[in-house]
C-alpha cells in the first residue's frame, strides 16, 4: 500500500481529520490498468456527486488524476479515493472555512479465486437489515459500520458475498457489490432511494444492458422473489461482475450472464 | 488540541486505520475536572459496552486513564477517547488478529455563552429524520454524518441547538444531546432502541431522579406531544444539562428543572 494525501505521499492523517472523527467523507475504489484509472470520467462524475451530496467540494478531475498517475506510474493495481470534510475542531458543525482532504491510495489487485470469475459465487443473507436514511441513500459515504457488521456475518462460512435487505424485507445489494436480477428480458436492479451505494458498473450495466436486448428496471425487489429471477449477478468496480450460481438454499442452473455483461463492458 | 495514539502523543494516524475507512469505531467526550475524568467509571463502562456491541475489544480502564493523567495533568478541559478496530487491509471484513487504536483527545472548555446555563436555550426541529438500524442504536459510534447533516441545518439560524426525529416523526434527541421532558412529576426521555446516541448523562438522570421526585420513563414520544410538556431540558457530558426555553414556535414558561437535575448530578 502507498498513499497521497494532499499531494504529498504520507502514511498518516492528522487526527482532527473529519473523516476520523465522523466518517465525514466520502469514497470510491475502482481498478488502474497499467496506469490508466479504468471508467475515469465516470466515477469522477460519481466522486464530485456524492461530494457535493453532502456539502463537500470535491478536488478538481485534474488533480485527483494526478495523483493517481504520481503513485500508479504504468503500474495496475486498485485505487481507493477519499474526499473527506478536511479538519475541523471538536463538534459536529462544520467549518465556515472547509479544505476538503484528498486521500488516494494504491493497492494491488486482491487476489480472488478464478472460479468466481469462472463459474459464480455463491451468496447467503445477511442478519443485518440496512436503514433507511434518504439523504444519505446511494452515496459511497464513510459511515459504513452497517457493511462491516453485515461483512462478519461471513466470519468461517463458506459463502463469498451476503445479501442485504432493508428493514422492509426489500433486497438492496450485497456488502460490497450491487446486484441484478434477470426475468426473461427483463433486467431488475433494487431501488436504492433509501438504503445502499450507487456503484458505477451499476450505472454502466444500466446503461449498456439494451446491447444485450435487456430492459433496465430499477424497482423494489422482495426477497423471496429473487428465486422466481433466472440468473442474478453481483458487481462492483474491482471485481467486475460475478454470476450468482446460489442463495441461501437456492441454486441456479441458467447462466451465461455475468459473462455478457462483461462483455459489454469492456 | 494534543492527542495520544495509543499511549504516544501523536497528530496523526496511520491512513490504513479502519476509523478512517469506515468510521469503525466508538467514542465518548466529557470533562476532566482539574485532573480528573468527571464519572469515570460510568464513562468508562459505556465506552466498553460499545466497543463491545461492534465486536470491538476495548483498552482496560487503567490504559486510557493513564493517557488521560499523562495529556492532563492537573488541568481541567474536554477529553474526547476514540477507540476503533485498529488498522485493517482494503474491504470490510474484519482482520483475524484486531489490535485496537485508541485515541485520547485534550481540548479547552468550549466557550458557549453563560445565558445557556442560566436562561436556557432556544431549538429548532431539524428536517433530517434519523435513520433505524437497532444494531447501532444507543452506541456512540464513529459513523456520525446524520448529525453533521443535521447540525448544518443550524448554520446561520440562531437556534442552540437542533431537535431530531426519526422517520415515524418520534423526538429522539438533540444533534449533540439527550432530550427529558416532564409532565408533572413523570420525568420523560425518548426509547433509543431504534436510534439515537445514549449518553452518560442521561443514564445518571434516570438514576437520579427520585431525588427530586421525578419518575423517570423511556418510551416514544411524539413531537406534537413535547408542546404539552411542562418543561423540556437537554443534556449532555460536557454541557451538563440546558433548560429549553423555545422550541420552533413554542414557548415554556415553566423552568427549574435544569437546575435540579444539576444539582443532583453534582
């Protein structure tokens, strides 16, 4: 791991950073393919949305871009990016004065096994329901305990994703990934008004899916309703799109489209 | 402001510190006297069960006292004490082997204006309405942005503070407060199951009132309800306890019970 804060490589942050004291920031992590920030524009439109979401003015594209050239050089890896409030003093108001923090770090590419590229993963659901908080729905902010809790559901199971639904018993996504349901022609991904984070494969896939002669729908969907889809794949923007082959009890024996989307992708 | 980082002073943090990433973590502020931590050992419990109900292994008491004594000495100030998970690679789930970082905080009184104490304070109802995750609810965790969200709502009004509701349109608490309103001698404060912070000073206001005659009650209340109120105070560990003198249109004439209460807590 190496990082950039501000520019400047660093290790560490100051302590009175916002982000520290109350998750006051917000994120995005996608892969670098031999120097080049893979979908830049898009999840720099994605960053400087969810910034101004919650009242921080995210760094210009340039900048940001910079930083990223500066620690990947040719270099593939995963870039995280963090724009936090910058610092403030004790209290939750915020500075009439902010300089926002820009944090970008380079990681190298987790090493997941082949076989969920391959062939799928398979899914339990999570305990943890999400609340609802509309204001904050769809924003990859940093309050994200409800994830890490729902993540250590995992803790010595076999699973490689969970499920998370909402306090009404409506899917949402999974801990670290969005999801689609396949009905015939019909492409269903949750509502995420009040609850969950707006990745950008989401966004592509939404985008793209009608090069594949699906129909994008975005609604509620039940859980016990995810059994009746014909094929459900989870994505994000580090591990592209994984076929789901099993929920809970429930097994899936159509497949194929996880690879069409990634088709369409790339 | 000085800080210790695990027992060094320090200004900054490791970036890979799951605090940052995640708002990982839990914290209290309250006030250490001359030297020392006002309620202690209520203080100190609370920090533990929270840490506790994120599966988070707390620093023993004489740790963090210690830091305290050493950033302190005889004087008197805030102490704020983070603990979070420690540091963590990229991704939720949470590392096997957890070395928790705490973080003890010294800043100065904050100056607000003596009227607060003596008159009371005037409160706005806040637009945001919290979010319900029973998981989180009652535990001082680091994933604060509703209260941000919150508190910006303040910013230029001349308001002392902010009334938030969750989204059933229940009072649950202040932006940086716990909330107690009395209907002759029942002395109520909002059920925090859903939502909310539960702070030190609350507790003890439960555990005090029959001092003062008061039967202490936690249930739901509804904000039409808090205008039949014959009196409403707020509190917390810093502040000690603030009469509400106005809120929205409404006034009380009624007041005393701020300065009761403040007499039994001392």
């Amino acid at each position: 791991m190496s990082a950039m804060i501000n520019g400047q490589l660093a290790q560490s942050l100051s302590v009175m950073d916002r982000a520290l004291a109350y998750g006051d920031g917000i994120f995005r992590t996608f892969i670098v393919q031999k120097g080049a920030p893979l979908h830049w524009e898009l999840q720099y439109q994605k960053l400087a949305h969810d910034a101004a979401s919650i009242g921080i003015k995210c760094p210009p594209s340039e900048t940001i871009y910079a930083d990223i050239q500066h620690l990947f050089g040719d270099d593939t890896g995963v870039v995280k990016i963090i724009v936090s409030r910058g610092e403030g003093g004790r209290g939750y108001s915020i500075p009439t004065e902010q300089n926002p923090t820009r944090i970008v770090f380079k990681f190298s590419i987790p090493s997941y096994p082949e076989s969920y590229t391959r062939e799928g993963v398979v899914v339990h659901c999570c305990r943890l329901r999400l609340g609802q908080q509309p204001l904050l729905a769809g924003i990859k902010h940093l309050n994200r305990l409800e994830n890490v809790l729902a993540s250590q559901e995992r803790t010595g199971l076999n699973f490689q994703e969970g499920l998370m639904l909402d306090q009404h018993g409506h899917v949402i996504e999974g801990t670290m990934s969005n999801l689609f349901a396949r009905y015939q022609n019909r492409l269903l991904t949750p509502d995420l008004s009040q609850c969950g984070v707006a990745g950008v494969t989401r966004d592509q896939i939404i985008s793209l899916a009608h090069k594949i002669d699906l129909e994008p729908i975005v609604k509620h969907i039940a859980y016990n309703d995810l059994f009746d889809a014909d094929e459900v794949i989870l994505c994000n923007s580090v591990i592209g799109v994984w076929q789901v082959i099993g929920l809970d009890q429930h097994q899936w024996s159509n497949q194929g489209l996880a690879t069409k989307l990634k088709a369409i992708l790339n």
